[in-house]
C-alpha cells in the first residue's frame, strides 16, 4: 500500500516537474521571439527591400530636400513634348463644347457678382470665375484700359488656380518623404510626377527644383504680351495664352514662318490648358533652367518669388532677348500686376458655378 502512495507521489512529481520545463521553455521561447523579431524585422528591411521610397524617407528628406540644399536641375529623363503634358494633352482630346461669351456678358457676369481688380489689390482675394474661352468681341474694344482689364480678370483665377495646383503636389511631396513608409499609391504618384517633369526616377533634388508655382504677375505679363491683351489669332482660334511652339500636338500655322519651319502654335480646347502647358514648359525645359535656378535661390533665402528677378532669366522665351525682358518688366510695373501675386482664390460654390 505505501508502494503505491509513494510510486503515485514520484509520477505526480514527474508530472509537475515536466509541465514545469515545458512551461519555462515556453516562456524563454516567446521572449526570444519578441526580443528578435524588430531586429530581424529591422535587417530585413534594409537588407532586402527594394521599395523605393521606404524607411530611408526622412534621410533622403534631410539630405536632398533640406532648406540649404544645393541646386540641382541637370538630370533630365529623355522626354519628349509628349510625355512631358500627357496628362494636357489627353484632356485636349476630350471633346468639350463650351459656349463663348461676348465681352458684354462676360462684363455683366463681372458685374453680378462684384468681381473687381480694385478689391483683388486689397482684399487678395479672387472670385472662383473660370472663363473657358476668350470673346471674340475683346479686339473690337478701343479703350485700352478697358480691354486691359477684362483680360486680366479672366487670366488671373486660371493662373492661381494652377499655382494652387502645384502648391498642394509640392506639400504632397514633402509629407510623402516625411513618412517612415509609403503606400503603392504615394510611389504611384512619384513616378507620375518624375515623368510630369521630365525627371530622371528618384532624382529627388531636381523634382524639388522643377516642381514649384510662377509668379502670377509674371504668368499675367507673359500672356499679354503673347497676345495683344487677348487679340492675337492664336488666343481667340486656339486659346493659346503664351505662344507656345509645337511639334506633336495640335496647333496653328504662324503665318509669317519661314519655309522649312514645320513648328505650330499648340492650341487647347481652353484657357485653363493653356496656362497650364505654360507652367509645365517653365518648369521643365532647359531653355528655362537659369529661371529655375534664381528661383530655386529665392526660396532658399526666404525671399518672395520676385517676377522682376525672375523675368530677367526669360531671355530664351523670345528670338527679341533681352529687349523682350524690359518689355514684360514695363508690363509688370505699369499694370501694377504685381498686386495680385498673393492673391487667393476663394472657394467654389454652387452660385458661381450656375452663372458659367
């Protein structure tokens, strides 16, 4: 009988003894495996993750996007016109049927809703007004002041809107680089960017560079001087604000082109697409890189995109030179455009949208 007790009392103690070490080994597993697993994680991703713009984001934001960075615009991708405004030049081929309006309704319109350059100058703010084509009837205007005004009450609100446009891409930028990792979507939308450009994959400091708004005084002075104040054939035939030259697109033939010449005026379905190929061309190729680098500049000494600085790097935009810079300096200064660089524009509503 006590064999039994004291055979059943060392099986018990068998027992316990083993659930014991089981229970011990298990312990000292699962705090190995927590112990090991960042460290393991960790190696992983630095060893063997090929994710462009993963974990090494808040280095490369320090190092090549940091404030007193060095300029850099001189790894273009090889693109041509046509991956340069792809995105421009798909909406061109959408058909829209808009409705021209005559000066007087446009001037009406102007009217109803108080939109007015004196309070822009003040208040700087812009009425959310988007005029899809120029009138006809701008040319027959007489009074220069006149015909001054209205052209710029319809090209101010597209300028700022594709500025505004490129100030939310630039943010974007800066906040996807700032992150410990990215999603598929945001390195979706920094390969788009790098073609938008016309920049090599992943050259970040020259996406910086490129990626960033005009002057609106500068933009406004450009587009009068390319068209007369809006009366030029190609403005009012093709919406073409700044005269840009194509050899892909669609266009219009300038009538004084010298034989052999088979470039064309690009025209847009609308105005907005035209400053928006403006601000693209300024941004991207290299006839414009000087500008690129005095602006550059401006803002790494925390200086306002001065238009009177910058136009002095336009030179390359006309065959006239330097006398075409002293003509939009005269045009800046005179039109005292320079008003409405901080101008913003005030949000959309429904009220604005019924009377378009």
């Amino acid at each position: 009988m006590n064999l039994k007790i004291e055979k059943r009392f060392q099986l018990l103690k068998h027992k316990s003894l083993n659930t014991f070490l089981r229970f011990s080994v298990s312990s000292i597993a699962l705090i190995v495996f927590f112990y090991s697993v960042p460290i393991v994680k960790n190696f992983t991703e630095k060893n063997f993750n090929n994710k462009e713009f993963t974990n090494n984001s808040k280095t490369i934001l320090n190092n090549t996007l940091s404030k007193g960075d060095s300029y850099n615009d001189e790894n273009s991708a090889d693109s041509d016109e046509r991956d340069l405004l792809f995105d421009i030049l798909e909406e061109n081929n959408f058909e829209i049927n808009l409705v021209r309006y005559t000066t007087s309704e446009i001037s009406a319109l102007f009217k109803d809703i108080n939109y007015n350059l004196q309070d822009v100058r003040e208040t700087k703010l812009i009425k959310p007004i988007n005029i899809g084509l120029l009138p006809y009837e701008i040319k027959n205007i007489s009074n220069s002041k006149e015909r001054k005004d209205i052209f710029i009450k319809i090209v101010l609100p597209l300028v700022v809107k594709e500025n505004n446009k490129i100030k939310i891409d630039r943010k974007r930028l800066f906040t996807i680089l700032n992150k410990n990792s990215n999603t598929d979507i945001e390195i979706k939308w920094l390969k788009k960017k790098f073609k938008q450009y016309g920049v090599r994959y992943n050259d970040l400091p020259t996406l910086k560079v490129r990626m960033d708004e005009i002057p609106v005084s500068l933009a406004i002075a450009q587009a009068a001087k390319e068209t007369g104040w809006g009366t030029s054939r190609f403005a009012l035939r093709g919406n073409a604000l700044f005269g840009q030259w194509t050899w892909s697109g669609e266009g219009l033939k300038p009538k004084n082109a010298e034989e052999g010449e088979d470039h064309k005026v690009m025209k847009f379905h609308t105005l907005q697409l035209s400053v928006r190929a403006y601000l693209r061309n300024l941004n991207t190729h290299s006839s414009y890189k000087k500008f690129r680098k005095v602006r550059t500049e401006l803002r790494n000494s925390e200086k306002p995109l001065d238009s009177l600085i910058l136009s002095k790097q336009l030179d390359k935009y006309a065959e006239t030179g330097s006398e075409y810079i002293e003509v939009l300096q005269k045009i800046i200064q005179q039109n005292n455009l320079k008003d409405f660089d901080e101008a913003k524009l005030l949000p959309s509503s429904k009220d604005f949208k019924s009377l378009i």
